[in-house]
C-alpha cells in the first residue's frame, strides 16, 4: 500500500509528456482546397473577325484582334518560316483608252510582307512593278499598248522567301497553261474607241469609192469602150 502514492504520482508525471494522437485532417484538406484560388477560363472566342482577303488596304487580322472589345478568331497562316503561297488573281478592268489596267487580287494564307505584280509582253519582256505593303490587294498597269496581249502574275514575298510562279505561263492559247485560282492570268488591251471609229470611217469611205467607181463604169464607160449591150426581151 506504500507504494500505491509513489505509483500514482510516477502515471501522473509522466502521463502528460505522452502525445496525442493527432486526428485524421480531412478538415485540413478542406481548408487547404477552400485557400486555393479557382482559375477562371475565358470563353474560346466563336465569332469571326472582320477580315476579308480581298479586301483593298486590309489590316491584318492580329490588329484586329488586339483592337477589338472582344476576342475573334482569324483564319490560319502557314508557317513564317515556309514562303507564302501563291495569291490569287482577281478581276483585272482595261481602261483602253487610257492605256493602263487595274489588277485584283486576294491575299493567301501565309504570312506576307510585300507584293508586287510581274507582266510579260508579246515579246516576253519582263517587267516588274514598285513593292506593295501587305494591305494592298489592287495596283495599276500603266503604258499598255492599244491591241497588245500581255501576262500578268501577282507575287507576294515574306522572310522566308517569294510565293511561285507557275511555269507553263507562256504555253498554250489564251487563258490556258494557267491554274483557275491562281496567281497569274492573260489580259488582252482592245483597240482605243477613235481608232475604231477611225477604221469605220476608212471601211465606208472604200465602200462608197468602189459603189461610185461602179455606176461610173455602168453609164458613162460602157458605151465608150464598145461593151455589148443585152438583147432586149422578146427581141431575136
């Protein structure tokens, strides 16, 4: 029985130092999921930007993008490190009487930095015309001859080099050797209108010589040089 207040005083002293079972944490998961902050996703933009290829002095699709309210999608591009595809020839006015002719043409989906048009004569004489910045989708012709038959291609260039030129372009007749969306195309100059009226003029002032030199000959020549007249009908 001594012994029974030294035993109850050891258990009390060393009882303390004994430590308590933690509980399980499934509240401190909690916590921790509550402090972490949610990422909001914006909403994958569907609507289209105001961009049209063929557009003349178009800015590029990026800036519109950038000034837009909104988000929008743009077409794809091919790679800047591949040169651009070729763009595509649109409508092409002759303005005859003035010699010159102005070419459309819309942009590819390829980066691009320059265009500029190349044109062929009869004589396959090359010209190249001044650079154009990437916004351009029209140009003009100037010094076309009334008549003339000429080629035209439309080139485009960015960092990675110049877009193609298909190489049958001087084979075949009109319109031929040529992709039907592609970069180049024929064009024909018609005579100006004053020289049609011109050649109309000359055509009717021949017709009118020649109707004058025929009753010249049936009335007044005929009887000169001794032609023989028809027999009267009924008349042995």
């Amino acid at each position: 029985m001594l012994g029974s207040p030294c035993l109850l005083w050891l258990l009390a002293v060393t009882f303390p130092l004994v430590p308590r079972a933690q509980p399980l944490a499934p509240k401190d998961f909690e916590e921790e999921e509550e402090d972490e902050p949610e990422t909001a996703w914006p909403p994958l933009p569907d609507v289209p930007c105001d961009y049209d290829r063929c557009r003349h002095l178009q800015a590029p699709c990026q800036e519109l993008q950038r000034a837009g309210p909104a988000a929008c999608l743009c077409p794809g591009l091919s790679s800047p490190a591949q040169p651009p595809d070729p763009p595509r020839l649109g409508e092409v006015r002759i303005v005859a009487e003035e010699g010159r002719a102005v070419v459309h043409w819309c942009a590819p989906f390829s980066p691009v930095r320059h265009y500029w048009l190349l044109l062929w004569d009869g004589s396959g004489t090359r010209q190249k015309g001044p650079l154009l910045n990437a916004t351009f989708r029209r140009a003009e012709l100037k010094g076309l001859k009334p008549g003339g038959a000429y080629v035209v291609c439309v080139m485009a260039a960015n960092e990675a080099g110049e877009s193609r030129v298909p190489p049958a372009w001087g084979e075949g007749p009109a319109g031929a050797g040529f992709p039907a969306f592609g970069p180049c195309g024929r064009l024909t100059v018609p005579p100006r209108p004053q020289t049609l009226v011109h050649a109309a003029v000359g055509v009717s002032t021949a017709l009118a010589l020649l109707s004058c030199s025929a009753l010249i000959w049936h009335f007044c020549l005929r009887d000169r040089w001794g032609c023989p007249r028809r027999p009267a009908a009924g008349v042995l």
